[in-house]
C-alpha cells in the first residue's frame, strides 16, 4: 500500500510540475470530391489540387486563421514609402524536401515562370507588371510600377524547386509527373498514391516533412481520399473511414454527434448579390422602386434557407469588413414600407393582372398602362436557384411580378455578364484576403472584362477606390471602404443579400486548430502544422 501511495505521490507530483504539448503521431484522413492532377503553385486551378499544393509547399508569406498576413519562408518584409518595392529576407537554412537549399533563387525562377506566356500559368496576370530582382541568397526585391496595396497577397503563393523545373519545358510542365509526385518545402511531403482500376486516383499519402522550418508538423500522415459525392463522403464518414470533410451541407451536419466532432463555419469573402441593369429595364431607373426592393427582400430567411452550408447577411459588398453602413443608408426587411413606397409612386395593383402592379402613363395623346415586371437572371447552382425562388417571392408579395431565367455558369458568362445583357442579375462578387473592390465598381471597368456589371458610374468612387488601392494605414483604409460602402448603399445599384460560409467538419481530437476565416477552401490549411492528436509534457507552467 505504502508503494501504491507513493507513486501515486509522484505522479501528481510530475501532472502538477508539468503541462501537455503537441507531440509528433497520429494520422489524419480528409475525403475530397475531385482527384488530383496538377499539384502545383502556378497551375492548380480545382479544389483538390489546391489542397493538396498548401500543404507541399510553401509561399513568401501567409495568412492564419484569422484571416492575418505574416511570415513564412520570410524572415520579414520591408515596403517602401512609395508602396512600390517590396523586399523580402529568406529566413535561413531553408530546404526542400529533397533536402536541397531554398534559396532567392528558385523565388525569382517561379515568378518568372508565372510571368512567361509560353508556362500558360493561372496566376500571369496577377504578376504582369512586376519585375523581381535577386539581391543576394536570402534578399530579394519586388517592384511594382504603381503603388497597389492587395499586392501583398501575391506573396503568398507556393515557390517551386527551380533545380528540379529548370530543365522541363513549357510543353512538358503541364504533363510532368512532379505535378502528381512533387517536391516542395511545405509541412508535409508526397508519399504515394492509389489508383483504382480505371486509373484514376482513389487516395493520396502525405507524411510530415522533418525539414520544416516553422513549428510542427506534429500529425505524422495526412492522408486524403476521394470520394464522387457528397453523400458518398458522408457515409464514408459514419463508418470513420475518413475523419474529416468540408464544405457540409447543414442537413448533413445535423447527422453527427456534436460531441465527437468540431464544426468550424467559416468566412469566406465571397458576396451574393442583386445587381441592377438601369439600361434593360425602365422601371429600375426609379431609385424608389430600387429601394422597395431592398427591403422587400428577406435576407435573414434566404441566408438560414436557401444555402447549403450557411451564410450571413450582408449589408455591404466588403467582405470580412461587413460593417454595414453605420452612419448612412440602411435597408432593413420591411414589406409593408416597401408597398407604400410602390403606392406613393404611383404603382397601383391591377386586379385584373392577378394583382401585380402597373402605372398610368401618358404620351401624348395616348395612356397606357405599364406593368411592373422584372427579369431575375442567375446560374443553375443550387443556393442561387433556391436564392431566387425566395427572392421572386418576396417581390410577388410586394405587387412586382419577377421573371425567372437560368443559365449553366459557361451561357451565363458569355450570354449574360460579358455583354451585360440582364435586368437583375443574382450572381456572386468574390475577393482575397485583401479588400480590393477596384474591378467591380470603377467606371473604367464598365465594359468586359471589367467586373462593373451594373455599369455602375460615379466618379467620386472611382476616386475612392483608387485611394483604396494605394493606402497602406489599416485605419484610413478602413474609413475609405467605409464610405465606398454607405456611397453605394445610397445609389443602390446593387443589393448584397449574403456572404457565403464554409462548412468544415473535424473529429474532436484534432487539437490546435484555430480557423475563423479563409479566402479559398484551401486556407484551411494554411496553419495545418499546428494540428495535433498527440500530446507530450513538458516541464513547466503552460504559457
């Protein structure tokens, strides 16, 4: 007895003295709904490629969980006071997972390789402007030929092992078998993959990288199957033969015990909006009839209804900065308001067009009545479907009869956004981490390929948003999306209606995870090398 109790003296002794920390084993296993092709920086377009590049390699920089900038094969950042050059300090002792030495080098080789034409990267247009300059192994510049705030995001994308691309050519690099078997300097590293019958990918191996320069990886295998459906997945998930999985549908959420699983539903900067054409319909140059728009619309009920995974209303077109307009114009649900701004101009219903309101109107000699009808045009996605189903609703109650028209997203681009031939359009703004509404609100973008589908014209945003794109005070660009935003809730050509979520499920014993916000579904893991299942002591009070 006297040995029991004495250990037992010595084991609360040790839990007392010392505290739990990550400790390196465990595997995770995530389902994905697409298999991958070109795991590459400046290449990967779909999802699962995308994935599968963030955790192989590594950019510049980074942003955490909570959607903030810092470093990760940098040691730090300098911008001039101009805003034109960045300069950029390697952190030291850098290596591929090869073993061989990162250096400014193999940066200024993917840069380049974005930037030529013949490499048909994804990202060339983001880097067309910017020439990159070596000034020793781990210094290097970016210069920029004018000042441009969002740049700092570009410094985030995966650097590729030049000793290894160096000696591909432009018609091999799509082809090559590093895009399915790479080498890069991320927290983990390839390690195989299995093809079913028909040659396609069933699943794909990850193991930590021991070279890592940051903290962790503590897990010892990611590993990642694919799946054709969501409800495959699911099921695959019922039977623990994957962990984890993202996006999930809410009625797929309500499946799992809330106690063996973390549910994160996170931000993404995407904004789902009514656009107006004043041009294709009369009735819509009326701000009046724009207004009773605004709040005939129940936002609160399409944002818990009408998506899938989730959303939040919006009151502004700035994402993550979704202040609303404080001290401006605001839209809130009110349909009996809405009516009697239809009655007060003149917008009286017709008995006998099921009710639907028209006008008088007199031109010349003749009087006729006008209709108030409206094309609502959107893309065959479900949520935006179910979206403007809601939305033809609403307006019906309110006496303005909505016409619905769908188009697969390809006919939507071509036919509809390019030659901006719509009356309202219900379709999606999507943005970086970085707020940069430039492209869909300046005049100069008014005509394709500008984003500007509403036409929208007026010259103190575009001062605005040019102000925008040149201040680097967090502060003052804060007050100047501040005031694009109450500007365009009093011109209202648009109506923002809701900001998408990103359903992402996780067991619960996946430890260190910290996620509030991601740009693309692939962010989420941008700090995978803190997760953990196992756990050491250390000696010690826990910090």
């Amino acid at each position: 007895m006297t040995v029991i109790a004495g250990s037992g003296f010595f084991i609360r002794m040790y839990l007392s003295l010392t505290h739990p920390v990550p400790g390196i084993g465990g595997t995770y296993t995530e389902g994905l709904l697409k298999e991958p092709h070109t795991i590459n920086p400046i290449y990967a377009a779909q999802d699962t490629d995308r994935d599968l590049t963030k955790l192989i390699y590594s950019g510049l920089l980074t942003y955490n969980g909570q959607g903030v900038i810092e470093p990760d094969l940098a040691e730090k950042y300098e911008i001039s006071e101009d805003g034109k050059i960045y300069t950029v300090f390697l952190k030291k002792n850098l290596e591929w997972h090869d073993g061989t030495p990162l250096t400014a080098d193999d940066v200024v080789f993917t840069i380049k390789t974005i930037q030529n034409p013949q490499y048909k990267s994804v990202l060339r247009a983001n880097w067309q402007g910017v020439t990159v300059k070596k000034i020793d192994d781990q210094t290097l510049t970016f210069t920029l030929h004018i000042p441009y705030t969002p740049f700092i995001e570009n410094l985030t994308i995966g650097i590729i092992p030049q000793h290894l691309w160096e000696t591909i050519t432009p018609e091999q690099a799509l082809i090559h078998e590093l895009n399915l078997k790479p080498i890069g300097s991320g927290p983990f590293e390839f390690n195989g993959y299995k093809q079913a019958k028909d040659g396609n990918i069933i699943q794909y191996n990850l193991t930590r990288n021991p070279l890592y320069y940051r903290s962790g990886p503590y897990l010892a295998k990611v590993n990642f199957k694919i799946y054709g459906t969501e409800e495959e997945a699911t099921v695959a998930l019922h039977k623990n033969q994957i962990d984890g999985f993202g996006p999930l549908s809410r009625k797929k959420m309500m499946e799992f015990d809330k106690n063996q699983i973390s549910l994160f539903s996170l931000s993404m900067p995407r904004i789902i909006g009514i656009f107006f054409n004043e041009k294709n319909n009369e009735a819509l140059q009326d701000q009046k009839i724009r207004q009773a728009i605004a709040i005939a619309i129940n936002k609160t009920e399409i944002a818990k209804s009408a998506t899938s995974g989730g959303a939040v209303t919006a009151d502004s077109p700035i994402p993550f900065l979704n202040f609303g307009n404080k001290n401006g114009t605001s839209y809130t649900y009110n349909p009996t308001e809405a009516e009697n701004i239809l009655e007060n101009d003149d917008w009286v219903r017709d008995e006998e067009n099921d009710n639907f309101r028209s006008k008088t109107t007199k031109k010349g000699k003749s009087i006729t009545m006008v209709p108030l009808e409206i094309k609502l045009t959107t893309s065959d996605w479900p949520d935006l479907l179910r979206t403007s189903e809601m939305i033809k609703n609403d307006l019906e109650k309110i006496g303005i009869r909505v016409e619905l028209e769908q188009k697969n997203f390809s006919d939507l681009e071509r036919t509809i956004i390019r030659p901006r031939d719509f009356e309202m359009l219900l379709f999606g703004q999507v943005y970086g981490y970085e707020s940069d509404p430039f492209s869909f609100w300046h005049s100069s973008q008014i005509k394709d390929p500008g984003l500007n589908i509403s036409l929208y014209n007026n010259k103190k945003v575009d001062g605005i948003l040019e102000d925008i794109r040149k201040t680097y005070d967090p502060r003052k660009k804060n007050e100047y999306l501040q005031e694009l935003s109450e500007t365009l809730a009093e011109d209202l050509p648009a109506i923002f209606v809701y900001s998408q979520l990103y359903s992402y499920l996780l067991p619960a014993n996946i430890q260190g995870v910290d996620l509030a916000k991601i740009s693309l579904p692939s962010d989420r893991f941008n700090e995978i090398n803190n997760w953990y299942i196992d756990t050491n002591r250390a000696w010690g009070s826990k910090k």
